[in-house]
C-alpha cells in the first residue's frame, strides 16, 4: 500500500515538474 502511494507521488511530481518547465 505504502509502495503505491510513493509511486503515485513521484509520478504527480515529475508531472508537476514538466509542467512548471512547460509554462516556463
């Protein structure tokens, strides 16, 4: 459970992370 949570997290942040990129 905790492993899925971690995972869903690191994906949300490399997502946030592109998009900050983007709108830069």
């Amino acid at each position: 459970m905790r492993s899925k949570i971690y995972t869903i997290y690191y994906i949300l942040t490399c997502i946030f992370m592109r998009s900050s990129t983007y709108l830069r």
